[in-house]
C-alpha cells in the first residue's frame, strides 16, 4: 500500500507533459510485454502444430496408399513367396541392402528387428522388396535420429503373407 501511494505522489509531482510521458511508456511497455510473453510464443506454438498436423497427415495419407498397395498385391497374387526361414531372407536382404541390424529375435513365425540407425529410404526400399517377396510387417516403431534422412527401427514385427 505504502509504495501504491509513493508511486502516486511520485507521478503527481511530475509536470502534465512528463506525466504524459511516463503515461506513453506505460502503455508501450504493456503491449511489448504482451507480444514477447503472449502473442509471440502462442503464435509460434500454432505454427508448430500446424506443421506437425500437415507432416502427419502426410504420413497418414503414405500409410493408407501402401495398405491399398499391399492389399492389392495380396489379392492379384502377384507376391512372390520365398522359400526358406524369415531369419535366412532378412539376412540375405539386410547384407543385399547394406543394412545394418543390431538385434533379431525370431518368434514362431514370425521375427522382430532393432536397428540402432538406417537411411529412411533405404529402409523402405528394402521393406518394398520384402514385400514383393511375400513378407508383410505386422508392427512397427520408427523414430528420427539426430541426423537428417535416418531413423532408428526400434521394433520391426515381420512375417510372412
């Protein structure tokens, strides 16, 4: 209370034209702390978002297109089903495709892969040719690494159409 009223005394001791002043600076003050505290991060926020949204949409829209493509690969018949065990394949085309996989672990028929980090199109390349091949992927968990291009498989379920 005792500083409201100092404050107070302080500006009616200043002249109309200072008071007028401070007043300018009071206002300026208020609204460059509302843009730089506000307006600026939530504004950036949105951006942010925004661009999260499209690039998932986008990736949305990749994934439906290569179910479409899979079914329809199913369904025509035109896979080529590989002889041999899942294990045998994926080291053949993992070697083939200079691929790197730091963990394998077979389960009946099925078999999951690590790989700490591999070229994002490398990686669906190959996946493209196991594909053809007659292997689908049941499960999967992507995420980026620090360098552009590459990601890091941290769980590939693959088995066989």
């Amino acid at each position: 209370m005792k500083q409201m009223q100092a404050a107070k005394n302080w500006l009616n001791q200043l002249s109309p034209r200072e008071r007028v002043l401070v007043y300018i600076a009071a206002g300026v003050t208020v609204i460059v702390l509302f843009y730089f505290l506000l307006w600026a991060p939530l504004n950036n926020a949105l951006k942010t978002q925004s661009l999260a949204l499209e690039n998932d949409q986008k990736l949305l829209l990749w994934v439906q297109e290569q179910s479409a493509r899979a079914q329809l690969l199913r369904s025509s018949g035109q896979v080529n089903q590989f002889n041999g065990s899942l294990t045998q394949l994926v080291n053949q085309t993992t070697r083939a495709a200079n691929i790197s996989v730091s963990r394998m672990q077979p389960q009946d028929d099925e078999l999951q892969i690590w790989i700490d980090r591999v070229e994002f199109n490398t990686l669906m390349q190959w996946l493209n040719g196991l594909e053809q091949r007659g292997v689908v992927v049941l499960q999967s968990d992507f995420s980026q690494t620090t360098d552009d291009g590459f990601v890091q498989v941290r769980r590939l379920q693959l088995g066989s159409a």
